[in-house]
C-alpha cells in the first residue's frame, strides 16, 4: 500500500506558482512634439512586457505642428497592439514666446504649472484599475526594452530612472535632485542600486497607481512651503515647489519615499 502511494505522488505534476502580471499604464503628455511621435510609438512596440498588461495614454494640449492629427493617425495603427491606447485633447491657451527658449526663467513658474495640469488631466482621465503609472516623455529616445521589467523588478513606490543626453553624460532631468538640490543623479552613481531622493523629474518615473488614488498629484501651485522637503528657496520663483518636484514633495508628507536609478539610463533628444 505504502509503494502504491508513493508510485502515485511521483506521477503528479508540480508547478511553481507565479503571481499574476502588474498591469501598467504608461502616461504621456504631449505639445508641438510631431517630429517625436513616430520613434515614440516604435520604442513602445519593443517593450517586452506582456501587452495585455500594459496601457497607454497621451492627451495633447496647445499644438501649433500637427501634434494632434499626427497622433490620432499613430494611435490608431498601434491599438491593437496594447490593452488600451487612449488620446485625450485639452488647450489650456499656454504657448511660449517664439523668440525665448522654454527655460526662460520668467515663464518657468506658468510653464511647469500648466504641464501639471496637463499631467493631472492626463492622470484623471486615463487611469482605471492599473497597479503602477509610468509616466514617459515623448522625447526619450532610448531605453532598454525590459524597461518596464527593470522598474517594477525593485517594487519601490516611486521610482526614477537617469535621463541623460548621451551615454554616461551628465543628467538632463536636473528636476531629480536631493540634499537640497545640491546632488544630481550623476552624482550618485555607482552602487548599481536604488538612492533615495529628495526631489523626481518625470522624463520616466514610475508611480504605484495607489498613490494617485489617494491623492498624490503634480502641484500646479507652489507646494509645501512649510515642508521639509523642498528646498529653502527655488533659484528661480522663490518658496515651494510645483509639477514634478511638488509631487516628491508631496509624496514625502503622505509618508512615501522617493527613490532613483542612477545607474539606469535613458536618452532624452
């Protein structure tokens, strides 16, 4: 009786359980960005996460080039390609003065509040039941294809990857930042493991959706002047924080902790 069992048990078969794939949308908001939507789509397509799990969204505000139009066209050929793609439109009547580059630091303060609002519209509109938000410039790129593995592989809350101009340069997202603005993302590198930080850029920053739902959003106002996060005072429009840089601030009141890859690189155009 005993062999007969045991003759029984080895005919099973075992399989080793997996916990079911995090669905992910990606995020992305787009102005006067025609000449980018083309490499945009064809970096997309060569994520090699599973595409039932992962969504994509991009609302598009105050184009002048034919954002618009050539998105809708784009969009509709790669559909079938993702479990969702979604194209939102919303004018906020912002545009930047042709004879002044966007980082005149005059209009720097309207500028990234009104790429806040775009980000919350965005948010608000596109999110359903994903578990993370990954927001991704339109203008990145390279990356790997695992992108999205690499990212969720660490489970951090918050997550930023370095945006550079080329391969080991210094960062171009100069709004990741900690020690009060005074260390960058090519300041930390080396260790090949998450640093903490102070301040995330959102070149490409992963977000836990949760935390969207319970209220983390990107200030379009000058946030958290009494917070101990935020630098003592902005170089340019004085006390608090907005857009991106407000969101870390925010996310450090709520409890949550910001976090970096420096050793994780993407190349911004």
């Amino acid at each position: 009786m005993f062999y007969d069992y045991a003759d029984r048990l080895s005919q099973l078969k075992y399989e080793v359980w997996e916990p079911p794939l995090q669905n992910v949308l990606i995020l992305t908001p787009v102005k006067n960005a025609k000449q980018y939507l083309p490499g945009y789509f064809q970096k997309l397509n060569q994520l090699t996460y599973d595409r039932k799990s992962l969504s994509v969204a991009l609302l598009e505000s105050d184009s002048t080039d034919g954002t618009y139009e050539e998105l809708q066209t784009l969009a509709a050929d790669c559909r079938d390609n993702f479990s969702a793609l979604k194209v939102f439109k919303r004018d906020y009547g912002f545009n930047m003065p042709a004879a002044l580059p966007r980082w005149e630091p005059g209009l720097q303060l309207a500028r990234r509040s009104i790429l806040a609002r775009s980000r919350n519209q965005l948010l608000f509109r596109a999110l359903t039941d994903e578990d993370w938000v990954l927001w991704l410039d339109v203008d990145v790129v390279e990356y790997p294809a695992d992108l999205v593995e690499k990212l969720l592989s660490y489970d951090l809350d918050i997550l930023h990857p370095d945006c550079v101009r080329e391969p080991g340069g210094t960062s171009f997202d100069l709004n990741a930042w900690k020690d009060n603005g005074r260390l960058y993302m090519h300041d930390l590198r080396g260790s090949g493991k998450p640093v903490r930080l102070d301040s995330v850029g959102g070149t490409a920053l992963l977000v836990k959706a949760d935390l969207h739902r319970d209220g983390l959003i990107f200030p379009s106002y000058r946030y958290g002047v009494e917070s101990p996060a935020i630098r003592t005072e902005h170089p340019i429009w004085g006390k608090g924080e907005v857009e991106t840089e407000g969101l870390a601030a925010m996310a450090r009141d709520m409890g949550v902790q910001c976090w970096g890859l420096p050793d994780l690189e993407l190349v911004h155009a």
